[in-house]
C-alpha cells in the first residue's frame, strides 16, 4: 500500500479545518443614536406650539426661559378697543333713532295743527259778526262743530254716539243703567250717549260713555 503524498495530506487538512470552523454573523450598522424612523427633534414641540388655544400663550421649548411668549390669539388690548369701538357705534344708533323719533313726532303735530287752522279762522269770523247778529252765533256754532267733526273724521278718529245699539265694551264706557221700556230699550243695549267717543278699534281716542238697559229683574 503506498503512502499518501503531500499534496493529498495538505487537502485533506484543509477540508477538515474549514468544516470545523463556524461562519461568523454580519453586524448592522452602527447609527448615531436616532432611529430612521424617529421624528426630529424638536417636532412634538412645534405640534404644541401650533395647537395651542387661541388668547394662550404658545409653550416654549427647553433653552426659551430668557425669550418672551409669543401671542397666538388678540391681547387684551386689543380686545377692549374693539369693545369700545362697538359701544361706540351702538350709542350713535341710539342717538340717531331718538332724533328720527322726533322728527316725526313733530311732522304728525304739524299734520293735526294745520287740520284745524281753517276751524280757528271760522272761530275769529264768527266772533266778528256776532255784535251785528247776535242769531248768527247759534249757527255760527254749528257751522264751526260740523267742520271740527270732519277735520276728525280725515285724521281716522270718526264720532261715536249711536244709540239704541248692542253694548260693546270695545267702543262703550258704561256710565249708568236705566230700566227696560219702549221699543229700542232691549236689555244690554245702548239707552244714551252722555259723552260721545272718537275713533274705534286700534286707532280709538276714547270710548263712548253710555246708559245701558238693565235686564228686567236684574
């Protein structure tokens, strides 16, 4: 048997040595101590600083102590001179609808006054004529009630005295009672005006004062 020469005992160690030896595992990377994924520095700060409510503050970050807040929202300052300014417009419009008011408070007066200037210039010519006629007064008086009752009329206050009518407390002021008797005196209707109204419904001066019949044992 011959013996084995070098070449063959040289591979025969060499594969003996590699299979015995284990391979050794591939180290990551070495990071500077912040992760890929990680957000910089500084980021949940900032996410503050936006958020904040609005008339606060924002915070400051670490190293800030020496710098000043910085305003998110309007100062007080601010604030009070737009509630200044407010009050300031609304006390205009105040002023402003009082003198609207009046003015036409006084443009309604000088509606009714000019109504019944014609009924004071027949007042000054009958009191004129009646040294001459002393019979011209009576209707001199009439002539001048006729004329004051239609300046009512056109301003929408007509007169109101009819009798032998339903009582309506919306136009009738009761006065007295009288007992039932005649034709027209039916309980609960108007017997006689004493003061005649002016008006009716909303646009009423005042309500006829009036007698009404009693019911019969009432």
């Amino acid at each position: 048997m011959s013996e084995p020469t070098a070449e063959e005992s040289s591979g025969r160690s060499g594969g003996r040595s590699g299979a015995a030896e284990p391979q050794r595992p591939r180290q990551p990377p070495e990071r500077n101590g912040a992760d890929v994924g990680d957000p910089p520095a500084g980021a949940a700060m900032t996410e503050e600083r936006v958020t904040a409510p609005a008339g606060r503050m924002a915070p400051r970050e670490p190293g800030d102590a020496d710098a000043a807040p910085e305003p998110v929202g309007p100062t007080a300052a601010e604030l009070e001179d737009r509630w200044r300014r407010t009050a300031a417009d609304l006390e205009n419009l105040r002023k402003r609808c009082a003198r609207e008011i009046g003015r036409e408070r006084m443009a309604e007066r000088e509606v009714v006054a000019t109504a019944f200037l014609p009924v004071l210039d027949s007042i000054d010519r009958a009191l004129t004529h009646a040294g001459s006629d002393p019979r011209s007064i009576v209707e001199g008086v009439r002539a001048l009630r006729e004329q004051a009752l239609a300046v009512m009329t056109g301003l929408g206050y007509s007169r109101e005295d009819e009798t032998g009518v339903p009582f309506d407390p919306a136009r009738h002021e009761v006065v007295g009672v009288v007992e039932a008797g005649g034709e027209k005196a039916r309980p609960g209707w108007v017997a006689e005006v004493v003061r005649p109204g002016y008006g009716s419904g909303e646009r009423q001066l005042r309500p006829a004062a009036v007698t009404v019949v009693r019911a019969p044992g009432g």
